[in-house]
C-alpha cells in the first residue's frame, strides 16, 4: 500500500476476500465492463452533454493517455475540486486508470483548504472550474501555487487563462499497467475534528464493495436514473450508491448543478431520476418548495436523507409530500453506513439511522472506558470493517487517538442500538458542528479566531437552527476592543477560510466556564444557547 497509509491486517483482508467482498477489480475497469454491455446506454447527463457508456469509456481512456503525456504517474496525488460537471467523473475515471490519485476537495473550500490539501499530499496537479457560482478559480489556483512546490499543473475545465485546458489533454489511448486492488484509489475528505482536514485513503476493493452493497440496498438495477445533488466529491453521492453504484447497477446519472428546487425539480421532470440523495436542510427547501410546484416529480421513488439527524416531524412529511420512499442513511467518508431498508416499517423508517451494509460490519457502542454498553443505551459507537478506513493518510499521532488498538474507528458519533439492529443518533462527543450537511471543525475555526489581534481566547460551539440543524457560534474574549462580526468574517475570509466555517455568531465574554479539569466546558456553553433558543 502506498506509504502513509495503514493497511487492512492481513487476517481481516484474507476474510474479507474469502467472503467475496474484496473481489480484486478496479474502479477504472468498472466502466470497461459496462461499455462492453451496455455500451449504447446513457450512462452519464450534464447540463449540455449526454454520454453513453462507450462514449465515457472512450473520454477516460483518451484523457487517462492525456495525463501520461503531461508526466503524470502512478501514484500522483492530484486535488480535484470541481462542480457537479460531467468532467468530474471523466478526470476521476482517467487518473483511476493511470493509477494516479484523486484527492477530493469540496467547490467550497478556498486557500486554506486547498494549500493543505496539496501540500499535505505532494500533490502534482489540480484540477479546478474557470468559474463557478461567481467565484474564479484560477485565481486562487495561482495563490496556491505560488505557495506550494509539488504542484506542476493546474488543469482547467473552461478557460484556463495561463494553465492547461482539460478539453487539450486528449491524446490517443495507450496500454497501462493497472494499480493493485488493495491500494488506494483516491481521497476523501474527513468531516474534520482537528485544526487541518484529514485525508482517507479509500481502495478499489473497499469503495467497489460499499457501491455494490448500497446498490443492493437501494435495489438499483439499469432502469435506475440517479439524480447527483450534492457535491459529487462529498462520499454520499459519489458511491453511496450514487454515482458509482449507479454504474455498478449499469444505470444513468444526472447531473445537478445546484440544490435548488427550481433547478432540481426542472431536472426531476426532464430527465426523470428514480432516486436522489440530500441532506436534512435541502430536504426542508424541497418541501416548502413542493407545495408550489408545477413540475412532475412523479418519477422519482426513493428520497435518501442523511449526513445530518432528521427529526422525526420532518421525516414523516416526506413520503406524503414526493410521493417516493423515504430511506434514511447515517455515513461517513470514513467508510461505515447505516440505510434504512424497504421492508422497514414506516415507524421504523422515520425513527432510526438504519442497519450497517454489510454482515462484516463490526460495531461496538461504549462508554468513556471503551466498555460495550447494553443494547438501548446512548454510548460512542466504535467500528471497524469491510469498507471501513485503519488510518487517516500521514497521520500516525492523529491515528493512535482515533483508532482503537485492535483497529475500531472511533466515530466520535453517541448512538444507541435497537433491539432490532438499528442505529439511532443521539449526539456527538467529537468537536464537529453539522451546518447544514457540512462538517465545521470547531478547533480549525477555533485556531483562525485566534490570529485575530483583537481576539484573545476563542471557543466555537453549535447553536440549534431549524432549517440547517445547527449553526455556529463563537464565544469569545477579546484582548482589547472586541472585533464585529463583519470585521472578523472579513478577516477570515481574507485567510483563506471556506465560508462555511464561518461563524454566524459571535457572543464577547469576559470568561469561559472550565471543566474540572480546568479545560473549556463546551457543554455548558452548548447548553447556554440550547435554553436560549428554547425559550424563544
Ligand atoms: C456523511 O459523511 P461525513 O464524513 O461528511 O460526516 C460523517 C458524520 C458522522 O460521523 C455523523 O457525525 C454525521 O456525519 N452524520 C449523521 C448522519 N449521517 C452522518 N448524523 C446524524 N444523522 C445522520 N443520518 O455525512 C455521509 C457519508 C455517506 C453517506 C451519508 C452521509
């Protein structure tokens, strides 16, 4: 396995392989199969191109070829940070066949992401959008290489000004040696609980057996249309199914530029999607949405929600209101899901997170001393499996806190188990506000708080909000006069920061309460807003 990242033991790899999970193929050969079937069959829609299987199989290959001519190898690191474009899926399929590796950055992320993402990871290339939704990405492409030395090209989808046109890179196709199974194939995004993003290295085997097995439990076949609202470089669309399932299912994806229900409820009625996958706030602008619609929505027959709690009332409303089944999933880039199932009750279904994917998912729900609690009670949930990471890339400290000594991820996610199997979120332990769908790492928002001259200590902590879930408010001591609000989103805007980290609020207090161990009691200054906004 390439270096940084830890291997699956040897003993769970063999198991895994003897079950028939890891069945040895790769990512870039699943095209291939399906071209040689279903070669005439739309596999892939955007908003001004239309691809049939053979066709995408033909781009990667001819790009694939493209990027070994511009010294691209086996085992480059590349970022793409690209829009829901058809390109995205033709750059990833391409580097997968050359063995390069994509590192996948979210449209929203901006210099302090992306410098340390490249940097973090040596990467060669990036891989950016002329512009999108107003902002120019060439511009921060030339902030980042100026600072970072491994990157040799930046490859643009549009006009690429002084960098590479991806539309010149195609070039003949040429035999390549094909990547090993087991090795990565590309990286994911953590939802972060550190001061920097972390990266998850994900292999062919692994993230070809999570497509499959989600596909399964979706029941995809070819007549399925997925319908890619959500960053496709976010782990929820690309492959839970999503994309990737959909090809594994030899189905056809479309491509949404935005969540927007002018935009995706047009598309539901053009292009008819069986299935979508959204977050619980996109789900409330549907819904207020639907109400208003002239569109026919009438294709569509399974709604996933997650990457957030969906309360229970906003559960119920879904099915009355699509007309389509609604499958509730609990996930991680990590690796573990959770999916409701169709021969769930309807109570089932809008109470729990779902049941794990696979039968060599091994979970463990514990308390502060990793002690199993009994089935029904709220403990952090431990897991460890088939399609599940064994270490953050180059980050041997990080890893010793965040795995167990016999391999458990620790999830950082207070759930109890019921009776019947499922899981049901209850909180968290980790330092994590879920915005929306997005992850905002209170330490990384914490650490930029405090560069500012006027701010001495920072503490960020979730406000509850009805439509995103839970919204971020910093509390904070000043060192001299107290900074606004606009000054400080200013200022971290100015340091590169994605603007959803930012802080919505700001509270300036003369001190903080302490834990007995003399530590920020979060809790409490949680709690704070909690009773805030309940007596509201
Ligand atoms: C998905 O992935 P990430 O990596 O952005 O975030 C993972 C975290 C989980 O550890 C948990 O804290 C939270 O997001 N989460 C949920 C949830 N689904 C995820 N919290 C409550 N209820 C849910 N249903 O978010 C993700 C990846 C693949 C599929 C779906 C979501």
């Amino acid at each position: 396995m390439l270096d940084g990242c830890v291997p699956c033991p040897a003993e769970d790899a063999a198991r895994y392989r003897a079950a028939g999970y890891w069945r040895g193929e790769l990512l870039g050969d699943l095209l291939r199969r399906r071209a040689a079937t279903l070669g005439g069959k739309e596999a892939l829609i955007g908003e001004t191109t239309r691809l049939t299987y053979a066709e995408l199989d033909r781009r990667a290959d001819r790009l694939a070829a493209g990027l070994r001519g511009l010294g691209i190898a086996p085992r480059d690191r590349v970022v793409v940070q690209l829009p829901n474009i058809p390109e995205f899926v033709v750059v990833c399929f391409a580097l997968f066949r050359l063995g390069a590796l994509p590192v996948f950055a979210l449209p929203a992320h901006r210099g302090n992401e992306i410098k340390h993402l490249c940097s973090h990871s040596d990467a060669v290339a990036y891989f950016i959008a002329d512009t999108h939704n107003g902002f120019d990405y060439r511009a921060l492409a030339r902030d980042v290489r100026a600072s970072v030395h491994s990157l040799r090209h930046v490859i643009v989808a549009g006009a690429a000004e002084e960098f590479t046109a991806l539309s010149g890179l195609d070039a003949d196709p040429v035999t390549l040696p094909g990547p090993d199974p087991a090795d990565v194939a590309f990286f994911l995004l953590s939802g972060g609980t550190t001061a920097l993003p972390k990266l998850i290295p994900r292999t062919h085997d692994d993230y070809l057996y999570q497509a499959r097995v989600s596909a399964q439990a979706c029941e995809l076949d070819t007549g399925s249309r997925y319908l890619t609202v959500l960053p496709v470089e976010f782990n929820f669309p690309w492959g839970c199914p999503g994309i990737i399932g959909t090809f594994v299912a030899g189905g056809t994806v479309i491509m949404a530029s935005s969540p927007s229900p002018d935009e995706c409820f047009a598309l539901l009625e053009r292009e008819r999607p069986t299935f979508t996958s959204i977050v619980p706030s996109i789900a409330h602008l549907w819904l207020e949405a639907v109400e208003w619609t002239a569109h026919d929505l009438s294709s569509l027959e399974l709604l996933q929600i997650g990457s957030a709690k969906l309360h229970t009332s906003v559960a119920a409303r879904i099915e009355p209101a699509f007309g389509c089944r609604l499958q509730q999933v609990f996930g991680m880039a990590e690796g573990l899901l959770c999916m409701t199932r169709r021969d769930d009750s309807p109570e089932t279904v809008l109470t729990v997170q779902g049941s794990p994917l696979s039968p060599a998912d091994e979970l463990r729900v514990v308390d502060s001393a990793d002690r199993e609690v009994p089935t029904g009670e709220v403990g952090e949930l431990l897991t460890k499996g088939p399609y599940t990471l064994r270490g953050y890339y180059r980050a041997p400290e990080h890893n010793a806190i965040a795995f167990t000594e016999d391999g458990f991820y620790r999830t950082g996610d207070l759930v109890r188990r019921t009776e019947d199997g499922n899981i049901v979120v209850e909180g968290r332990s980790k330092d994590v506000i879920i915005r929306g769908g997005d992850k905002v790492s209170a330490p990384e928002v914490e650490a930029h708080l405090m560069a500012h001259p006027g701010i001495r200590q920072a503490s960020v902590v979730a406000t509850p909000d009805e439509v995103l879930g839970e919204r971020t408010h910093a509390y904070l001591i000043a060192a001299n006069t107290a900074p606004t609000l606009a000054e400080i989103t200013r200022f971290l805007l100015a340091r590169g920061l994605a603007e959803f980290k930012l802080p919505d609020r700001i509270e300036v207090v003369d001190s903080f309460p302490l834990t007995g161990l003399g530590k920020i009691d979060k809790k409490a200054l949680a709690a704070r807003l909690t009773a805030k906004a309940g007596s509201h």
